[in-house]
C-alpha cells in the first residue's frame, strides 16, 4: 500500500512536513531550477523548474543543514530526474531527504546512498 505523506524518487526521499521546528534558510536556484539533489555518480540531478513552476521554494534547515524543505504554495509541481520517474507533489511543505545506508568504515557509520 502505498503512502500517501511520503515520496521516493531513487535516492532522495520526500514527506509531508511542517516548518514549526525548524529556521529555514532559502537555498538560491541553479539557473532556472531549484536543485534538491545531484547525483553522485552520475552528475544527474532531482529538481523542480521554476519556469515551469515558478512558486515552487526550497529551503535548508539551519540547526540540520542536510535537511531540505519544499515549500509549494498554490499548485502541483513536478520533480524531475534523468532516469527516474517524475513525481507530483500537491501543495503544502515537504521535507527532502537523501536515504542513506550503513557504513562502518566511517566514522558516523553511514553514507549517502550514490544515485
């Protein structure tokens, strides 16, 4: 069954969220796009147009910068993968995360998944 507060799109996960416990801090488009991933090993990338979806906002959270937050006011948008499958988000906020696996070579005895 499916959930319907939460997103996959290959390594970057998306959930409904709220900003209430975080100071947000807005992260600046790459050209026309707001980046909300790139892929390690491929150089591709999980991103929203703002041409195509211009009151789309992205921002960090300031006590746990690798965490993102999507801000969509109005309207569904799209994130966009080379070599994954679109998904829609209806509007609302969203927390972005990249999934990560364990690892007990490194000190925090986990990595970022590479996409």
């Amino acid at each position: 069954m499916r959930n319907p507060n939460h997103y996959r799109q290959g390594d970057v996960g998306v959930t409904k969220a709220s900003t209430s416990e975080f100071t947000l801090v807005p992260v600046k488009p790459v050209g026309d796009r707001l980046i909300l991933a790139y892929g390690e090993a491929t150089g591709h990338h999980h991103s929203i147009s703002l041409l195509d979806y211009p009151q789309a906002e992205l921002y960090t959270a300031k006590e746990q910068p690798a965490t993102m937050l999507l801000y969509i006011p109005d309207a569904p948008v799209v994130i966009e993968h080379q070599e994954h499958g679109n998904i829609t988000l209806d509007p609302g906020w969203y927390q972005v995360e990249r999934q990560v696996e364990y690892s007990p070579e490194t000190e925090a005895h986990e990595r970022r998944v590479a996409d």
